[in-house]
C-alpha cells in the first residue's frame, strides 16, 4: 500500500465568505397633491424665441421699438419739411396778394373836406381834401401813406401830420386825376417833406 504523501497535519483551506446583504430600495415617493388643481404635471413654461427680425429686446406689451423709431423720423421729417417750406416762403415772397401800387378812388365830388379813411384798411391810404394846403396854398386832393415813419405802424390820423417820437411826418404819394375823371392814387411814386419833394406836382391834386 503506497503511502499518502501529503502531510496530515495541514490546516484546511479558509472557508469562502457569505455573500454582502442588498442594500434596501429607498422607498418612492407618494404622488404630489393636485387634487382640485390640474389634472397633470404642467411642464415648465419656456420662452418663445423672438420672431425673425425682431430685437431681442422689442417685447413692448404695447408698442413696438419699430414702431417708436417710426414715430420719431415721420415727426423729425414732418418738422423738417415745415422749415423748409417756411424758408422757402420767406425767400420768394407772394407778392401777387398785395394790393396794387395803383387804385382809382372814386369822383372828387365823392369826397367832403376833411380825411377819408375808406382806404385806409385795403390800401393804406388816407385821401385828405383841404380848402388850401399848407405847401401849394391851393384846394384840393393829397394822399397820405398810413405806415408810420417811426416804426412803420399804422397811426391814428392827426391834423399836424406830425406828432409824437416819429423822426419826419408822413409821405405823400401820387395822386392825378383818370381819364374818365376819377381820382388816381399812385403808391409807387412817394415824396417826402424834409426833402422838399411835396412841391412836386404830382404830390398834390388841385381843384
């Protein structure tokens, strides 16, 4: 019989070790309350992305950054055209609606003596009759321009022809008389008093 050669008193082998316990599952949690609220989760709102051409930041509830944009080049324009048209105005003056530097006033026998101001709005005129005039010592016609030679307003009419801070007394301008007999008053042709220029013929209408 053939001796075992493997020595009797060895230990035994170590036992293998029991396998490691599961860790339990946490337990789910219960269902939120919506009872009464919604019958689903809603999602998370997202934001829109912005329209093609559109700024990032023209979310105006009620008025577009376009439209205010607009707003202020149709205002800048429209003030831009007035100023214009106000310059243009002022460089080309309409002279169509003035009234003409010539006017017949009626028949000498239309006037009493004294100062008729029927002229005096729609020409600027003031047709005097005097039994004698202080310059060619006769009776007649002579028509006075109503614009103040002081500051070119229109003044009350005073007899002295010459009052108040008013530097020289008012122009006469031409008068004579129409074919057909009435008076003619002439606005183009104007004669001044320090200047010697009421002696003119043509500065005075005698009768």
């Amino acid at each position: 019989m053939a001796e075992d050669s493997r020595d009797s008193t060895a230990p035994p082998p170590p036992a293998p070790l029991p396998p490691k316990p599961a860790a339990p599952k946490p337990a789910a949690a219960p269902p939120p309350n919506v009872e009464g609220r919604t019958t689903s989760i809603a999602a998370p709102a997202t934001r829109a992305a912005p329209a093609v051409g559109w700024a990032p930041d023209d979310t105006s509830p009620l008025v577009s950054r376009r439209v205010w944009i607009g707003v202020a080049w149709g205002a800048f324009s429209a003030a831009s055209a007035a100023a214009l048209a106000a310059t243009g105005r002022f460089m080309f003056p309409n002279v169509l609606n003035e009234p003409p530097q010539q006017f017949k006033a009626g028949f000498p026998g239309d006037y009493s003596p004294g100062v008729d101001e029927r002229w005096k709005e729609s020409f600027g005129v003031w047709l005097v009759r005097t039994p004698e005039d202080l310059v060619h010592r006769a009776a007649g016609f002579y028509a006075l321009l109503v614009t103040c030679t002081h500051l070119g307003c229109t003044p009350n009419f005073l007899s002295a022809n010459f009052e108040g801070p008013a530097p020289r007394p008012l122009e006469r301008c031409g008068i004579a008389l129409a074919d057909d007999g009435q008076i003619l008053v002439d606005k183009s042709r104007k004669f001044q008093y320090e200047l010697g220029q009421w002696l003119d013929p043509v500065a005075f209408l005698k009768l």
